[in-house]
C-alpha cells in the first residue's frame, strides 16, 4: 500500500488490508506492477484461507484484477489507475466501484493529508538482512542445481551469520544477464581492474560459463546472511525512493566471510563465484528480504502498528507484510512474516453472520 513519507510522496510497503462492517469485510491493497502483485498472491490466499466467512475486495490496477478474481483469492476488484495511486480514509462513506454500498474508502492521487494520524516513523527502521546474493556458476555437465525443493538446508557459520542455498527452476536464466565475476575492492577501479583482469585470465572458463545452455540447472545460489543490526530510511526523492544511513553500520556489497564461503564452495562442485554487476560496478549490496518500514510500537512515535499490527490512527487499518519485521533474522523471512500476519489474524474475533 502506499503510504506518505514526510515529503507526501507514497511508499510502498506491499499488502495491506482494512476491516470494514459493510459489504466487504477486508479489502487488500496491492497499488504495484504485475510482479508486484504475483509475489503477494500465496499470502493474500492464506488470508483468504484463514478467513473464509469473509468477503474480500482487491484494490489494484485494473489490468491486473482478473488474475486475482479468477484465482478465488477476492470476491471482487476495486480498480485504480495511475502509478501512484494510493488510499484515503473519508469522513462520510464514499463507495468506489465494487466496493459495496457505505465503504468508507476513497481512491486519489496521495496528498499529505490523505491519512493525517499514520506515524512519522513510516520508512525508518529498513532492513536488508545484512545479506549478500552470489551465483556459483559451473559449465560442469555432471552437476544440476536446478532439481529440488528451493530451499532445503541451512549453515550456521558464525553466531549472528547464516548461508542458504537456493534453487531456482529449471528455464530460470534472466539473472545470466547481471551477472559478473566476483570482485571485492574499495574503489570502482579496483573492482573494475580485478574484473578484467579475471575475464582476460581465465577467458576460456569465462566463456564456457557464459555460454552454459540452462542457467538455473549450472547456477547454485548462495545466500549469506546476518543477524547483525543495521537500519536505513526510505525517503521520497525526486523521481523515485532512495535510502539513506539510520543506525548502526550501513549494508556492504563486500563481506569477507560471504566471498570465502563462496569461493570453497566454487572448488567443490568446479563452479565460479558471480555476483551482480551492480554490485562490482557500483558498490551497492542487493538484498532479496527488504524489512521494515513500517514496524512495531509502543505508540506512533516508536512506531506504524501496534503489537496486534493495527496502524497508530487507524484502527480497523492492518499491515502484514514484511515491513512489519524489526529486526534481521538472519534467515528467509518467509516463514516470521507468515507467523506475525497468522497471530494478527488470530485477534480478529470471527464474524457471525
């Protein structure tokens, strides 16, 4: 859902849901793209799930209503058009189409005013899971990364440090495109020189890795991740989010544990260690587990929602996503994401028809 940074400009922080006593009993609100929407669809159908006595509406682009409705996840779709779209409590019932007759709801483009009680604190305490994502490539015909389930084990390494291999499906070859060779250094120039310097080195190797025919089937995963604390703030720039320092260390491309583990695991199966070139290039770490954003408090001054996950301001207004998550768990959020909307669910007494 998008919601007001200090400047009124949205921040999306994903699948949010409102109670309403009318027509629609919870309307969830997906406001991005078709990825956007895809990702947030098994956890909309578990809240489907775990309240079947429910009327469900989806606020989306219009573009994408369909697949929701024809999936059984929502009884109906309310549509919105524009990028930027966002929502607004209204004084008197006003019931955009679908929605039911005396839906206090209102659909517009955001203004600062659109829900003048929600917490300062939206967009600060944003975690990344201290995360690093790297790729082991091999051109090795006996191996087959690809066959499994996606995550299936986990190593403990360190006290606050974790590594999980994850397996994408076979035909999954779009990140060959981003990839390059795993190259730490202080400045561009030293990442840039190592770069180059291993593509003239090994070009044979490099070319045969390049050229592997099913990428997800030669490329093994790895997931490096802490529990070690850090935050940032997603603020409203000119043209899109960006994010600046909060506390405590700011996330690195570079961990020295994750590029040794990497590379041991590199010699085992006669792979190479990659990594985004984004990361090579620019510094800057990618994180598969944005956190936070939107966490607990005491009160809308510590925090957006209460421990029941109710937004400061907006009581029958829930978050259950990600953005909720205060700390780094060190590990796939997936299943304390699960657990956090399952408890929110479970102190929403049943509706007796």
């Amino acid at each position: 859902m998008g919601l007001p940074s200090e400047s009124g400009r949205p921040l999306d922080f994903g699948c949010c849901f409102a109670q309403s006593e009318c027509a629609v009993d919870v309307l969830l609100i997906r406001l991005g793209g078709l990825g956007d929407l895809l990702v947030a669809l098994p956890s909309m159908a578990y809240l489907r799930r775990a309240m079947p006595e429910r009327r469900f509406a989806l606020l989306c682009r219009g573009e994408y209503g369909g697949l929701v409705v024809d999936a059984g996840i929502t009884d109906g779709v309310i549509p919105v058009e524009g990028r930027e779209a966002s929502v607004f409590f209204a004084d008197a019932g006003v019931a955009p189409s679908g929605a039911g007759p005396g839906f206090s709801l209102a659909v517009g483009w955001m203004q600062k005013s659109s829900l003048p009680e929600l917490s300062g604190r939206v967009g600060q305490g944003v975690r990344t899971n201290s995360e690093s994502l790297m790729g082991i490539m091999t051109s090795d015909k006996a191996m087959k990364f690809s066959d499994g389930v996606a995550i299936g084990s986990i190593l403990q390494t360190d006290e606050h440090s974790f590594l999980e291999p994850v397996r994408y499906p076979s035909g999954s070859g779009f990140w060959r495109l981003f990839m390059a060779p795993l190259a730490h250094g202080k400045s561009v120039v030293t990442r840039i020189a190592k770069m180059l310097y291993d593509l003239v080195r090994h070009p044979v190797e490099n070319l045969r890795i390049y050229s592997v025919g099913n990428w997800a089937e030669k490329t093994q995963i790895l997931l490096f991740m802490r529990t070690i604390d850090s935050t940032l703030r997603l603020v409203a720039g000119r043209w899109r989010l960006r994010s600046e320092k909060d506390q405590g260390e700011p996330p690195t491309a570079f961990i020295p544990e994750a590029k040794e583990l990497a590379e041991q695991y590199a010699r085992i199966v006669n792979g190479k260690p990659m990594v985004l070139l984004s990361e090579t290039l620019l510094g800057i770490p990618t994180t598969a587990h944005i956190l936070g954003g939107a966490v607990m408090g005491r009160d809308r001054s510590e925090g957006v929602i209460d421990s029941g996950n109710r937004v400061f301001g907006y009581k029958e207004l829930y978050i259950c996503d990600g953005s909720t998550v205060s700390a780094n768990p060190g590990v796939n959020p997936s299943l304390t994401i699960a657990a956090l909307a399952e408890r929110a669910m479970g102190m929403i007494p049943p509706k007796i028809r």
